[in-house]
C-alpha cells in the first residue's frame, strides 16, 4: 500500500493484505537456514587458519571443530521454542491487523467531501502500527490514518541534485506499477518499477547438503542432549569438590554439627536452662514447612534479675547450647513478660541452611 500527495497527481495503490502466518515447514526452513549460515561462517574461519597461523593451526582448528559441534547442538536444542514463538508472533500480528478497526468520519483535504475507507496495512520497521487509507470519490485524493486515529503524513520527497520538492507519479501497467519523480527546476527525473524490485531469490545449490551437514536429526540431538548432561553433571561434580575445598574448614565444622530431634534438643536445653536459673521450658505445636519452627516459654526463677538481663541471659544460653547443633535460636525474642520469656526456634536440616548457620553463627554469641 502507497499513499502519495503531491503537486500534479494523488493515487492510491490497494494492495491485498497477505497473510503473516504460514505453514509449519516456512518456520522450518527458515531456521535451518539460519542454524546452515551461521555454521557456514565458522566453517569459513576456520578454512582461514592454515593461511594465516600455520604454525598453530592444529590445535585452533580443534577449537573451531568444537564451537561448530555446540553450535549445532545448541541450535538443534533451541530449535523448536524458537519456531512455536514465530508462529505465535505471525498468529498475534494476523489477529491484530484482523481486528484493527477505525470509527471516524474523514472529509477530504482538497474538495471538503467525505472519503471512503479503502485499505488497510502494517507500516513501520518491525510492523508496530496499523494505517487506514481513505480515498475521496470525487477528486481521487488519499488521507492515512493510524491506529490512534493520528493523521499519517508521508516525507515530503527531495530532488538529490536541488533539494526542491519532486513531482511523483504513479501509474499501472499490466503487470506492474511505475514510479516516476521528477523535478521541474533542474529537470532531474527517476523511475522504477515493481518488476524491477522484485528479485528471485538466488538458489543455493549446497542447501541441501549442508542442512544435512549442520543440522542435526532428532537421534543426533538426542545424543548432543545426553553429552551435554553427562559434561554438565561432571563439570557441576568439579564445582562442588573445588568449592568444598574452597571452604574446607566450613564442611569440616559441618561434619562435626549435631543434628538433633526436637525432643533431643529440648532435652538438652531443659539442662543447660536450668543451670541458669531457667525452669519450666515447654514448646508449642511445630510449625513444618520449608524449615521446622517452634514457639517456647520458660520461666526465669531469679527474682532479682531485670528484665533485660533476663532476656539477655537466656539469648546467651540458648546460642551457646545449641552453637554445634542444627537448631537456632530466631531473631525475633526472646521476649519477657512478667518471669515469664518467649521465643521460637528454628531447626535447619539442608546442607546449605547448616553451611549458613555455620557461617554466620558466631553473631549468636554476642549480646
């Protein structure tokens, strides 16, 4: 579609909108096409190496034969995501244009009259609006009209020899339409043709072999799939040994931490309170989820204790208690009221809750 206003002629060319969304295989072929171009590149580097660097051309091929093999697994990988989002991308731009509606009365700029709605297409680089085209009976002229119902005005065409408006014409013929611009100040004039815009795309006689070449069957991914597992487990196996041993003395104080049942380490705290002066500990009904959470009471009998030292020595007591034990105290109390102190502890059983403990447990101690 081609709106034009200019000096000696206004005509608009009513193209049928063509459909985004094609057949399956125009996804396909077009991605193997360009999973066969990118490798076709590498292919061409590497070729480049006995030219340029003799001398370390083994070993520099070997890394180009390894990016080509990931390159291709990977494309193979991505392959079917990519082409479920182009149809679904065709799909949104068909339902779009299908449903893009304007509601407005136009009048023509020229003779005043009333214009009919005639065409409609995308217009922009990455089709982002929708223009309405309206030609006016009487005199022939064209308005355009985008989705937000703002005018759409075309670039004024520029002579490239005076920089003075050109003349521009179109006309049809029988299978084609013309351009013509032309410049009544310096005479300069220019044509094209839609036949002459419209290439045959060039054949490429080494398609087929090289989609056989570069892309990969559904055994051959498969078998790229199962590598790329097994090279993925190892590499994690590397990680974590070199991380542990990173952190030796981390996973050696895990070893030695005491992993406690909630009937264990109540045990264990009802002792050590009461060396303090704490009686009467009791838990409420745990809270299980992601980490096993329990409310407590106990009861300071030291009457002359305030209570901020009270709640400050039993804070101490349940941190030292518990230091190399899965359990901790939360941060949240504890809480005095009236002899009475409360809190909640929190049990940790993954390895990477200890590991956290372990590392930040010293802060238990203070205060």
């Amino acid at each position: 579609m081609l709106i034009a206003n200019t000096a000696n002629t206004s005509i608009g060319l009513k193209m049928l909108a063509e459909k985004y969304l094609k057949d399956k295989q125009y996804y396909i072929d077009l991605y193997d096409k360009f999973t066969v171009n990118e490798c076709r590149r590498i292919e061409l580097e590497r070729e480049k190496i006995d030219k340029n660097d003799r001398k370390n051309a083994p070993w520099k091929r070997l890394v180009y034969d390894v990016k080509l093999y990931f390159v291709k697994g990977e494309r193979y990988l991505e392959k079917q995501k990519a082409i479920e989002q182009w149809i679904q991308n065709d799909k949104n731009k068909d339902e779009r244009f299908e449903n893009a509606e304007l509601y407005i009365n136009v009048n023509c700029l020229n003779c005043k009259s009333p214009m009919e709605f005639e065409d409609k297409h995308f217009r922009g680089l990455n089709d982002e609006h929708i223009l309405f085209t309206y030609r006016c009976k009487n005199c022939g002229k064209y308005r355009g009209f985008l989705e937000d119902e703002t005018e759409y005005i075309p670039e004024t065409p520029k002579c490239p020899k005076c920089k003075n408006v050109l003349d521009e014409t179109i006309k049809r013929g029988k299978k084609e339409i013309i351009f013509i611009s032309s410049c009544k100040h310096c005479g300069y004039r220019d044509s094209w043709n839609t036949g002459d815009r419209i290439k045959k795309p060039e054949l490429d006689h080494n398609f087929a072999e090289d989609r056989q070449k570069f892309c990969l069957s559904e055994k051959e991914g498969k078998e790229y799939y199962d590598s790329k597992c097994k090279l993925e487990s190892v590499s994690s196996l590397i990680e974590d040994s070199k991380e542990k041993e990173e952190n030796k003395e981390l996973y050696d104080q895990l070893t030695n931490l005491e992993k406690l049942t909630i009937v264990q380490m109540q045990n264990l705290l009802t002792k050590e309170l009461k060396k303090h002066e704490f009686i009467k500990l009791s838990f409420s009904k745990p809270k299980i989820d992601k980490y096993v959470i329990v409310d407590f009471t106990v009861q300071d009998s030291k009457s002359d204790r305030s209570e901020y030292d009270s709640e400050m020595e039993l804070k101490k007591t349940i941190n030292k208690t518990l230091y190399d034990t899965n359990w901790r105290l939360m941060t949240n109390g504890p809480f005095y009221r009236l002899g009475i102190l409360s809190g909640q502890l929190k049990g940790l059983e993954t390895e990477e809750d200890l590991l956290n403990k372990i590392k930040y447990r010293k802060s238990y101690l203070r205060g």
